[in-house]
C-alpha cells in the first residue's frame, strides 16, 4: 500500500495584492516554513508570484499559480505561459477551476491542452473536476466527473500521470458553506481512483493524489483528511488568513 503525503493547496483567487501578498506569505513561513510532512502549495494571482517566490525562498512551502495558457508565447492578451511561471520557479498550476469553466467558458478540451502543456513544462497541474448543484440533483455527478477526468487527462502518459494533482470540487459547495458530506466526498474520490486505475493501472492510481475542494475549514478537515482517498484540499476561503491555513496543514499532519 503506497502511502500518499498529503497536499495542502491555497488558491487565493482574485485576493490580496503583492504587499499583502508578502504579509501572508511571511506569516505562513514563520509557522510552517521548515515542516515536511505536508506539501503545502500557494498560489497568488499573477501580480504577485514574483513577490511570492522571494518570500518564500528558502522554505518548504511551494509556488503555484491559478491558471495558464497552453501556449508558450504569442499573441494572447492577458495570458500568462508555462514558461512564463517556470522562469519564477513555480511548481503547481491549478487548471480547469469551476470558475474558469463557468465565468471564462473553457472546455475539456482547452483544459486538457493546458494540462498537456503544463506538463512538458515540469508544472505539475492541479486539474479540477466536479458538478453542479443541479448535476448533483440529477444524479450525474459520476457521470460529468468521468467526463470532465478523462478529457482532461487523455493524452497523458502512464510515466507523467503521478505529477498529476486531481481536486474533486462539488461546485455547490464552493464558497457556499455547504460542504459535501464526509461520505459523499470519500465516494467520489474512491470513484476517481478507480477511474484512473482504468486509465492508467493499478500502481500508477495510487501514486496520484486527490484533492477535496469544496469548503475545506479547520473544522471538516480532519475527518475529511481521514478518509482514505481524500489526500489533501485545495483550499479558497480559509487560505486567506493564515491561522485557519495553518490549522488546515496541522490537521493533515497529524493523519496517520
């Protein structure tokens, strides 16, 4: 049985600018800068990753950004590259958010070229899935995950798949403080799994680490972080503040 370390991952999403940026970043370092029992991965908005990457130099904690564009250079307005993030030394890129696909309508298809790109890179993706409310309702929330996990992911070699991170976030349970039950969200983690067993074979699906990213707070984590395909959060809300974000690493370190 391989053992997985857990991940704990920040998206502070359109939040903070590079001063604050710093504040946080400072408080994080002071309090979990040396510890190696979690990864723990922060991910600015873009006008701060540079910044970012300074204070966190010399640390445990790693950089990661919110989003990126699969090509490498051109004529993209407002887009940022994987090059662009490697020159900074950024390690993770969240792609797919519900955000991204909901406000900016991006497709499994474009999802699945930044994953591509990210990965020639040596950016390991932080590739989101999950359903809506009404999806949920409908009873399809397997259906749109498998949909959304095997598009993101086709062309993706055995060899690669472990640098891959997949965060399952119900959508309704984004910012809303509704929070998948412990059961519901082990049930579709455990899903996933034996999707990308399928996909990829037995060993390699247990290299991978699944992420839960609906409303993760020092309160749910534990018995979330216990669950034996929950291998981590990717977190919004409670990466703003560092004591709550702490809170949130100390919980998945003491999952044994």
């Amino acid at each position: 049985m391989i053992t997985r370390k857990k991940l704990i991952a920040g998206n502070w999403k359109m939040n903070k600018t590079s001063a604050d940026a710093v504040a946080l970043v400072g408080d994080l370092v002071a309090t979990i800068g040396r510890q190696t029992d979690v990864d723990v991965v922060v991910c600015p908005p873009f006008t701060s990753i540079e910044t970012v990457a300074k204070a966190l130099d010399g640390s445990t904690l790693k950089l990661g950004a919110q989003n990126m564009h699969p090509e490498a250079s051109g004529a993209f307005t407002g887009e940022v590259s994987a090059p662009m993030l490697r020159a900074l030394f950024a390690t993770h890129v969240i792609l797919g958010h519900s955000e991204r696909r909901a406000y900016f309508a991006e497709t499994d298809a474009f999802i699945n070229k930044k994953v591509l790109a990210a990965l020639k890179n040596q950016l390991k993706p932080i590739l989101c899935v999950g359903e809506t409310l009404a999806e949920r309702e409908s009873g399809a929330t397997l259906k749109v995950v498998q949909t959304q996990l095997e598009a993101g992911l086709d062309g993706v070699s055995k060899e690669l798949a472990p640098s891959v991170v997949i965060a399952y976030e119900p959508v309704w349970a984004i910012g809303t403080g509704k929070v998948a039950t412990t059961e519901q969200a082990q049930e579709v983690h455990a899903f996933i799994r034996g999707l990308l067993t399928k996909l990829f074979t037995e060993p390699v699906a247990q290299k991978v680490r699944i992420l839960y990213g609906g409303s993760m707070k020092p309160s749910n984590a534990p018995e979330l972080l216990a669950q034996k395909d929950i291998d981590g959060g990717l977190i919004g809300g409670a990466a703003l503040e560092a004591r709550s974000f702490v809170d949130l690493v100390t919980a998945a370190a003491a999952v044994k």
